[in-house]
C-alpha cells in the first residue's frame, strides 16, 4: 500500500524538532523550548473549572454540527465588544481547532484547481492544506518594506488572478500587522475582483501597540478564522471558530456534520468561560511583552540584527544569512549542542529567506533569560 498524492506534502519541521527536543529532555538534558508557538501557561482556572463542571453534568454528548449557539452568541458579543462590528451568531461555526476550520473554509468556497494566493513567510499548514485538498497555493515574495505582508500590488503582478487570498495579522512567523488602511485596500481589491478573501486572526489580543484590526471591520464578505489556542491561553482543547457570510452557513453546515459531526463537548463548555477571565490574559500579554523586549535587546548584541518587526504575536524572526542558508541544520545544531530549540525558517519559507530562524517568546521569562546566556556563548562560535 503507498500513500496518495494528496499526502505528499512537506513536513512540519518544526515538529520533527519539539520531537528530539522532547527525546533530549527524556534522558535528562535541560531543554529550552522557543520552537512550539503554544502560550508556556495553562488554560485560565475558570476554563478548567468549567470543563469539570461539564464532566461532572455529563455535558460530553454531541453538539449542533455549527456549535452550541451559547458558545457563537457569545464570540457575536465578542466582536461588537473588541470591533465595533454586528455579527449575527448564526455566521459563527465553532471548529475543532483553526485548522478544522481551514479545513472547512477552504472547502466551502474553492473547487479542485483553484488557487489560493498567500504571503511568504507564511504558516507552513497554509500550503499544505491547501494542497493536501487539491488546490494551488500561489506563494508571493514579501520583504520588510511591507512588514512581511501582500499589498494589492503584489496580487496585480500576477498573471492570473487568484480565486482566494489568504493574510494573517499578527502572522506567523514574523510576528508583523497589517496596517488598518492596507487591510482595507486588501479587502475592497478582493471584493472589485471577485476574489474569495480569509483573514487569519488567531493572534488578535496580542499586540504591543495597536490593536489588531479584523478584517469584519471592512467587509461582511469575507471569511475570518480565529480560534482559542493563543490568546486564550488554549491550545491542547482544540477549539476554534469561523465567521463566514450567510450564503456559506448551510454548506459549511453540511461539510462539519460529515467530516466532524461536532466540535468536543468539554471543550465549548471550557470557551465560554474564557470570554470572562480577559485581565489575567491580558496580563500573559504584558509578559509576552516582556520577553520580546529582552530579546529585542540581547540578540542583536549576539550579530542577530536583521528581525522582522514583532508587532504581534509571540515570536521573533531573525535573519542568519550572514551566518548559514541552511536553517534547518542550524537549528539542528543549536538544539544539539546548547539545547536551544527553535523552528528553522526553511519551515515557513521555500524560497530566498529561508536563512531565517523563529523563536517562539511564549513560555516563562526564566527560559528566556537561559536561552540568550546560552546562545551568548555559542552564536560568537558559528
């Protein structure tokens, strides 16, 4: 038996290397972790309390294949309260995890063959998924005179109009936003154009100036992914959500009862509770805050000088080309040889910036602190 086609697509490296991360530190070596993009913290105590809760009531059966409407009531107030913005519960599906609703998103919309147009650096599962479904992901190069971001200018250039943009602001890896009148000149070019527009915001809520900006703000006529894993401090729950217009409710509807039947039970329970316990999130926030700064002081000292401008999220993006092209072994090495783990930049990028390195800033400021004592040493050597 061989496997299809559709499964021959890239790995995800940086998994390949949390997996000899977690092997060092199962035979005793003291590991520092900046590769998993997950928060270092657990969920809030209340999420907790209220996922026992739900145990204990026997609330663990199905749910509506779109959700419990108490959880999209909900994420709707959510939106009027953080964006200004009217969203009738009934264009919320609840998914499991963001990437249940990739998954969704990219199948209610695109046929075999379309294209999806994207920024790199981008999220190593964008292309994958995309393929994996029997799409095209057309990969547009970025550099920091646009904050690591597609304008309408680079959907201009190409040859073919793409059926699909896919942003994200925050963006993994680098950590970048979209500026609001970019964001807006995205979505109006989308919309003159005919072109399915999706704006990933899983990492709204952790921004270091101003607020992110959703792409709801602009246009009902998009399709947003979010989910609880990052801000809310929720990763392993596995528990995310869409809004998506009207005319796609019935058949995304339809896509989830088959492919999912329903997001997990205890884990819809535990989101209700984490729209409650926003000042200890924001709190994780301002120490996020607080590792990026030490980060942003340290590493250039160490020659890592050329970093994408960490506006959001919680990783840096450093440039070693004047050091290697090969990203991957010297992750490798880094790990090897000072237990440092990072995600090489050939993970989120194919092309001529793949000589880029992210560190994830999410975990305890302690591993910080030990992970720059430690790359102090060894960087000067390489």
């Amino acid at each position: 038996m061989k496997p299809s086609k559709r499964a021959d697509i890239s790995p995800f490296l940086v998994m390949d290397l949390l997996d000899k991360a977690n092997a060092y530190q199962a035979e005793g070596r003291d590991i520092v972790h900046l590769e998993a993009g997950q928060p270092g913290t657990p969920a809030p105590l209340a999420v907790r309390q209220a996922a026992k809760q739900a145990i204990e009531d026997d609330l663990i059966g199905y749910t509506e294949a779109l959700g419990r409407p108490s959880l999209r009531r909900r994420i709707s107030e959510y939106y009027k309260t953080i964006y200004g913005v009217d969203i009738a519960p009934e264009r919320v599906v609840i998914t499991t995890g963001s990437s249940a609703g990739f998954v969704l998103a990219f199948l209610s919309v695109f046929d075999t063959g379309d294209s999806v147009a994207m920024g790199a650096p981008y999220y190593p599962a964008y292309p994958n998924i995309l393929k994996g479904l029997g799409y095209e992901p057309v990969v547009l190069d970025t550099g920091p005179e646009t904050a690591f971001q597609i304008t309408p200018d680079h959907l201009k250039s190409l040859s073919k109009k793409p059926d699909g943009v896919l942003v994200a602001s925050p963006a993994n890896p680098t950590g970048s936003m979209i500026a609001p009148d970019q964001l807006q000149a995205l979505t109006s070019y989308c919309a003159q154009n005919a072109i399915t527009f999706l704006s990933d915001e899983i990492y709204h809520g952790i921004t270091y100036g101003e607020r992110a900006h959703s792409a709801l703000e602009y246009s009902n006529d998009v399709i947003v992914i979010n989910s609880f894993s990052k801000y809310f401090s929720m990763t392993g729950w596995r528990i995310g959500w869409l809004v998506v217009p009207e005319t796609l409710i019935r058949a995304i509807e339809r896509l989830s009862q088959n492919f999912y039947i329903s997001v997990p039970a205890v884990s819809q329970s535990a989101a209700m509770a984490a729209f409650d316990e926003t000042l200890g999130l924001d709190e994780l926030v301002r120490g996020y805050r607080r590792n990026r700064d030490l980060l942003l002081s340290e590493l250039p000292k160490m020659g890592l000088r050329d970093i994408a401008p960490p506006d959001g999220a919680f990783y840096l993006y450093a440039d070693i080309s004047h050091i290697t092209n090969d990203s991957l072994s010297f992750c490798q090495s880094m790990l090897d040889e000072i237990g440092v783990a990072a995600t090489p930049g050939i993970d989120f990028d194919r092309g001529s910036r793949a000589a880029r390195v992210r560190f994830s800033y999410a975990g305890a400021h302690e591993d910080i602190e030990k992970a720059l004592e430690r790359l102090a040493h060894w960087l000067p050597k390489r």
